[in-house]
C-alpha cells in the first residue's frame, strides 16, 4: 500500500494512471499526452509497474502499457476504510475545535494576572455504581489514574489523600510534555464529600493558577449523584491554555469516570432486573 500511495504521488504519474485508464496506450502517446520526454514517461511507468499499477505488453517495436486496477480498488478500499475511522471519530476534532476557539478568547481577555480569578464551573453526572464505589474511584490512587486525564493524557502520578490537611497531587503527561499539580485536601467525609485545591505549577514550579474543588456524592435509585464545583484563584496570564481547556477537560474525565464506575460496579448493581 505504501508503494501505491508513492507511486500515485507524483503528479506526472497520477497523469499517466488518468490516460491508462481510458485505454492502454505506447510510451510514446503517453509522453505526447502529458507534455513529456519518452525517458522521463518511461521512468514513471517503470515506477508504476514496481507499484503493480499498469502492466507492459511487448508488441513488436512498441510497448504499451496498461492499467491494473486491483492495486486501485485495494487503495480505494483502505481509503474508505480511513474515512470511515474519521467520520466515527469526528467528535474529537470538534473538541479540538472548541478548544483552539477558547484559546483565542481565553487569550484576549488575559490582559494581566489575575485575570480569571472567582470563575466558577460546576459539573453534574449520574452514575450507574453506589456511592462509595464512587468514592473509591477518587481516593484509590490506582481507581483515580485510570480516569482522571483527557485523551491522549496518560496519569504517572496521582493523590488525594481523604482527610482535612492531606496532600493532593495530579501529573499527567503527552508526547509535548509533563505536567503537575499539587494542593491539599481540606475537608474530607467518606464517601460524601471530598474538597480540596489543586495548584497547576509551570515548568519552573510556580503556580499558573489554583482550583478550589467540592465534591458531592449523593445515593440515588439509580446509582450515586455526583456534583463537582470549581472556583479558580491565583490566575497568570500563563495560564491561558489551561483555563481554556477546563470545560471540555473536565467533562472528558466526568465521562471517563462514568466509564470505570459502571465496569467496576458490581453485577447486581448494573443489573438490577
């Protein structure tokens, strides 16, 4: 397949397949067709034969090529078959889109620290688990990493200690780079309630800003109610990026949450009937 992607991606060639698949034709029409010199019409064929794109047929003095089209319908399929993975994938370049127009936004109105200081936001899920299958997933170090980091984030360090003065710490990484957090937690009742601040801390240690987080856990028929409020302090002008992601950041991770909470569960629990 790569050879294929090769071969067709030159416009000279691409040219040729477009007249050899009309009908077969010599070096010669070919090369008068395209505007070209037979040696250089000639490399390209030999190029596209390696590629099993056209086949040579000896007759006499001339040679003439022609076009094989299996190579083609195979290179036709796998794009469908990209297309498709785009398609079922779209809503991940629209997180992407959002997050580029928040960027720009968060950019115009950071004009001096403390920009952003007191923004709120508050997130509301409901949960197929109990609640303090919930509760573990927030206080079970191995539970939180599984969850607590948007795509493509992979969580290498991870704590909320659960009890007034315990230590609170995030550090996720990507292909660009490592990134941390780290605070206290402030108040702490198994397995309803859990505050506590975050720090965000720029590649030199200092705070880019902080986030003051509550957490409510509520049993319901259905599984657990959750409710999780934010308030922001201590905003840099550096922080831009990280203010703007908060939204759709935090409503990935809810949604992961939500993922690990019902597979961990326990089977009466999902299945109640």
């Amino acid at each position: 397949m790569d050879r294929i992607a090769s071969a067709l991606g030159d416009a000279a060639r691409w040219r040729i397949v477009e007249l050899l698949a009309e009908r077969p034709r010599s070096v010669g029409e070919l090369a008068e067709l395209t505007g070209s010199r037979q040696p250089q019409t000639t490399k390209h064929l030999q190029t596209l034969a390696r590629a099993g794109l056209v086949a040579v047929y000896p007759l006499g003095q001339r040679r003439v090529y022609a076009i094989e089209t299996a190579p083609l319908a195979a290179l036709g399929e796998r794009l469908r078959e990209l297309v498709a993975a785009g398609d079922a994938h779209e809503g991940e370049r629209d997180v992407i889109a959002r997050y580029r127009a928040a960027v720009e936004a968060e950019t115009a109105a950071a004009d001096r620290d403390r920009w952003a200081d007191g923004r709120e936001f508050t997130y509301e899920r409901a949960l197929a688990a109990p609640r303090d299958v919930v509760w573990q997933h927030w206080v079970d170090p191995a539970l939180l990493a599984s969850w607590w980091a948007p795509p493509p984030m992979t969580v290498t360090d991870c704590l909320l200690e659960p009890l007034a003065g315990g230590r609170a710490v995030l550090e996720y990484r990507d292909a660009d780079g490592q990134y941390r957090s780290e605070g206290t937690v402030s108040a702490a009742a198994e397995p309803g309630h859990l505050a506590f601040d975050l720090s965000v801390l720029d590649a030199s240690g200092a705070v880019s800003f902080t986030g003051h987080y509550d957490l409510t856990l509520a049993t319901t028929p259905g599984g657990t109610h959750l409710r999780l409020g934010l308030r922001i302090t201590e905003t840099t002008v550096d922080a831009v990026p990280y203010i703007a992601g908060i939204e759709t950041g935090w409503g990935q991770v809810l949604d992961q949450l939500a993922d690990a909470v019902r597979a961990s569960a326990p089977t009466e629990e999902r299945n109640p009937h």
